[in-house]
C-alpha cells in the first residue's frame, strides 16, 4: 500500500522541505466541455481550483473530445462527441499545459477530427501526448525538464475506433508492442517516467485483475507512476514495486455526465517531485456544481468520499483480495450491460431464428447493412476492446463454474454497496 494520510500519499521515506529541487506536476481527469454558452476558463473551473491547477510547474488534463474543423463524425458504436472550440483556450487558461489525447473519442471525427484537434490545442499554447499522424508518432513520449530531470510521459489507451493506422492520425493503442517498448525506451532515456493509461470498464469501482496486470507491467518495464482514466468513476489505488498505480480519476469536468450524483465528482492527483522521483502525492478530490468545477465539499461529504477511496484501495491493492470482488461487480454489470449488448449485436440472426425454426434459410444470417452495422459495431466493442472482454470472460467463467467462484455473501454485498456508488 502507498503510506500517508487521508489526502497526503508518500513515496519516498524522507524529503526536505527547503529543497529547490522540488517541483510538482497536477494530473487530472476526463474533460469535455458540452454546454450552450461559450466555455471560459471562468465558467467552467472555481478560481481556487484554477489557482491549484496554475500553481503547478506542469498541469495534465485527458481532453476527452475532438476539435472540429469541418470533419465528419465517423460510424461506430457509442457516442460521437467532441468540444467546441473554445475548449481548447478554456483548458489553457485554467493553467492546463498539457492535453493528454490517448481515449476513445479522440477518433470520432476520424483522422482530421485529430489533427484540428492538435491544431487547436497548439494554438491555445498546450502541447499533447498519446496521438500522432502515425501509429509509431502516437507513441513519442512528451519530454517535461525541471533542471536536470528529465521526466517522459507516455500516454495509451485501449482500442475501440480510435487507434493510429501506420499513416493516419489516431491514439496509441495499450495493448500494441510498441506501448511495452516506449516505456522500456524511456526507462532508459529519461530519469522518470508516468504512463497515462486510458482503459478500464466503465462505471465500476474497481479494475479488472487483467488490467492490473498490464499496469502493473508497466512499472515492472520502468514507469515510476501509472495514472489511469476512462471509468467516468475514481478508483483506488497502490504501490507496486518501485512504482505507484492510481487506477482511475474519473471525471474532471465532463457536461454530458454533470446530472450524474456518481459521474459528477472525481480526483485529481498533485505529484510532488523532487528532481525527477516522485516522492509524494496530494489526492485532490473534485466535484462539478452547476456546470463548474470545485474541490470537493462544496455540497458532497469530503471524508465520506475519502474514506470510500481508501477502501477501494485497500481493497484494490491484493489480487487476491481484488478477484472476489471484481467477480461480483463482473457478474452484475453482464447481466445489467453486457447481454443486452450481445444479444442486439447478434439480433439479425437471433430473431429469423425465433420467428421460422424450422425453415433452413431462415437460420442463415442476413444483415441490412444500413439497419445492422451499428448493432454489429456494438458487438465488435465489446469483443475488442480489451476491458469489454475481460469483463465478460470474468462473468462467463464464474457463471459457468469454469473458475472457482470466491465471492461470499459479505463480498457480495459490499461488492454491490460499492457498484451503487459507481453506476450512472
């Protein structure tokens, strides 16, 4: 476990307070701007919280959505989103220097939804990390210098619609070669690193053990911290070898999810460095009121939400610990999710089948290219993309009896109680 206070994780046994050395990095979560009146750094962020974010040598935020330029959304399943123009300049001056572009909608206006999106954020004076014109630029780490550190930032997500091709703009994939040899290669380079890794199930309180072991490869390869988002929820958290991991941020400011009592609220991490080793991390909670950001406590209970943090950590932390629960919340977000999406997704088939099961032609499948192709795109997620599957095989294997089922009543029910604080 990562040892500290409430709010205060340390990293290192001792720092000097007095030393010039230290310096600090604000990382935050999902941000998409999605509102009638124009986005301003004013009106989206509480000057206290802008001052936080400014005060930082180095403030990150994951910039959820494309900029626009004339592009055409793509077809795929899920939402098409993106921030107006003015998100751009609205992030920057709230003290963010850096956009993290590595998720699932940074894609949804295809190629050039990416490069005016890069456009855009240059132009405001932010620089980015985890997109590129190609799949191997997606993967350049962004150099942070604070005088003789030099730390690398690598940015990877999972892959819906999305990725990089090998000659058009799109995101770095997590699961590609080359995510395990960039970190690798910074390990070298550079005298820290911090991988943002986009991923997970959404609106759950906990990781997958499949993805705590694809972070967890990512300190064993040399990250020094492993800050994911993607979940739309905050989750815990632990140290792992030489490393740290905080497995989810949830959302920073997100419009289209501001009515959601769980998706309206979410954490943001101050990385304390001294030199290039990060020895501590400051929590900081926040929470979105009438379309702004503050930190929380302005109407939620602030060690109520702390303490439902560290016990996702706590609980987190052990794989073995972890399974049981992750079985529960596995098993409950299938039937609640996952059948509904298999079953539209194979709904062509399912309902000639039903309605002539004697009648050979009937059991052939006949897809309406124009009335399927999204139920099919919905099919193909959840297949592919790596938390859809993990999730899914988890509730399939325990279902089925294939694995040994170590959930107990008292999982069970604390399991679900956590999930309630999850679900949007």
């Amino acid at each position: 476990m990562v040892t500290g206070s409430r709010t205060r994780l340390g990293l290192a046994d001792s720092v000097d307070d007095a030393d010039e050395s230290r310096w600090s990095m604000f990382v935050a979560g999902d941000y998409v701007i999605d509102r009638d009146e124009p986005a301003t750094a004013e009106r989206t962020i509480d000057p206290a919280l802008r001052d936080r974010i400014a005060a930082a040598e180095v403030s990150i935020v994951n910039f959820e959505a494309p900029i626009v330029d004339g592009a055409e959304p793509i077809t795929k399943s899920g939402p098409v989103i993106e921030n107006p123009p003015e998100a751009a300049t609205a992030a920057a001056d709230a003290g963010f220097d850096v956009c993290a572009l590595a998720n699932n909608h940074v894609r949804d206006y295809g190629p050039e939804g990416v490069a005016s999106t890069l456009e855009a954020l240059q132009r405001a004076g932010c620089e980015t990390v985890g997109v590129g014109e190609s799949h191997d630029a997606a993967f350049e780490p962004l150099e942070v210098t604070r005088g003789d550190g030099r730390v690398a930032v690598v940015n990877v997500c999972e892959r819906e619609f999305n990725i990089a091709g090998e000659d058009s703009y799109g995101a770095a994939w997590i699961s590609d070669r080359r995510a395990r040899e960039t970190i690798r290669r910074a390990d070298r380079e550079y005298d820290a690193v911090i991988v943002l890794a986009h991923g997970g199930a959404e609106y759950v309180p906990f990781p997958s053990p499949e993805l705590q072991g694809t972070l967890r490869e990512f300190v064993d390869l040399g990250a020094d911290l492993v800050v994911g988002h993607h979940p739309h929820v905050p989750q815990g958290w632990e140290r792992y070898g030489d490393g740290a991991i905080f497995y989810s941020l949830g959302n920073f400011l997100f419009d289209r999810m501001a009515d959601s009592e769980n998706c309206s609220w979410g954490l943001s991490l101050e990385i304390e460095f001294d030199g290039a080793t990060p020895v501590g991390v400051d929590l900081v909670p926040t929470e979105t009121i009438d379309g702004t950001a503050y930190e929380l406590g302005e109407r939620r209970d602030r060690e109520n939400h702390l303490e439902y943090l560290h016990r996702l950590a706590e609980l987190t932390a052990e794989p073995s610990t972890l399974e049981p629960y992750w079985q529960e919340v596995a098993v409950q977000v299938f039937y609640e999710r996952y059948s509904n999406w298999l079953h539209m997704g194979c709904g062509a088939t399912l309902a000639r089948a039903r309605s002539a099961p004697n009648d050979p032609e009937a059991q052939r499948p006949v897809w309406d290219p124009e009335a399927r192709r999204r139920e099919i795109m919905a099919l193909l997620t959840i297949v592919r993309t790596e938390s859809h599957r993990w999730l899914m095989t988890t509730a399939l294997s325990v279902l089925t009896g294939e694995v040994a089922d170590r959930r107990t009543p008292a999982i069970r029910e604390e399991a679900q109680l956590l999930l309630s604080r999850a679900e949007r």
